[in-house]
C-alpha cells in the first residue's frame, strides 16, 4: 500500500458503527430483533415498514437495490407498500449510514447494503453493480482547490459485451 493510498482508503466509510453483522438463514426468529436494533442504534424508529424493508435489505447479505427492485420484493413479500414510501425509506436509511447511494448516471440510483469502501463495475444496458475492493482500483488524486479536504473517491468502471 502506498501512503497516498493510505489517505484515500477511509474516506467513504460512512457510520459503520450503527451496522451489526446480522445472523444468518437459520437464525429466522431473531432477525426482526436483530433489524430491530440496528434500526434504534442508528436513530431510526422500528416502524413496521421500516422493518419490512429492512429484512428484505439486511437480511441476505451484500446486495445493491433500485428502490423499483426493493418495491417488486416488497410486493412479492405481500408487504403493502407504495413506491414512495420505498424511496423515502431509502433516504433515511442511507442518511443514518445504514446504506450507501451509488448513482450510476443520471437516472439510475442504488442502494447498497455495503458502506465500506469499495468501487463498482456496471454492466452498459444491465441492471446490476458488481463490487471492486477498494484495493483494487487505484487513482490519482489531483491538487484539491485551496479550502477544500477529500471527501470521497467512488470509481464506477462501466463495462460492455465484446463484440466479436
Ligand atoms: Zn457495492
């Protein structure tokens, strides 16, 4: 690791301290529990949407939501919610570090269960993020303008098919 990398490397950790690991499939009965305190020590009330959409997020380790693809669980899970109060969740959620938003271009925006730092490829067409290491994508910083301090690198790598 380089020390210039070193510099970069924590910059885009948001609160992981309101982030517990949660247990995993076999351990069904203590999951809304376990949401529901990672809800309260992230200052959010446990609202029974909020702990809905929560199980669907949290519960199935990393995964990168639209707020359209959180909907389509929702409704799949026979949770009657509507689109907005999906995306207003998602707000706040993101807001109190329990996810992070990764604009892709101008129209499409995920969420993701994963707030340490690391970058992503998106497939051109597709509809899916592919986590990068943090490690793994090294950039150069260039002199930040007077008064300013880094806040953040987030690399999107766009992929395409090959043509052959
Ligand atoms: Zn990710």
């Amino acid at each position: 690791m380089t020390p210039s990398r070193a510099v970069v490397a924590n910059q885009c950790e948001q609160s992981n301290r309101t982030r517990g690991s949660l247990p995993g499939p076999e351990a069904k009965i203590d999951r809304l529990h376990e949401i529901r305190s990672m809800l309260r020590n992230a200052g959010l009330r446990p609202t029974r949407q909020r702990l809905a959409l929560g199980a669907i997020l949290f519960a199935k380790g990393d995964q990168h939501m639209s707020a359209e693809m959180l909907h389509v669980e929702a409704i799949k899970g026979k949770i009657s919610i509507s689109l907005a109060t999906v995306y207003n969740t998602l707000h706040q959620f993101t807001k109190v570090g329990l996810l992070r938003e990764v604009a892709v271009d101008g129209t499409k925006t995920y969420f993701d269960t994963n707030v340490s730092p690391h970058h992503h490829f998106f497939v051109e067409g597709g509809n899916e993020l592919i986590d990068i290491p943090d490690a793994a994508v090294r950039v150069g910083t260039p002199t930040l303008p007077e008064g300013y301090q880094l806040a953040c690198i987030e690399v999107v790598i766009r992929l395409r098919r090959k043509t052959r």
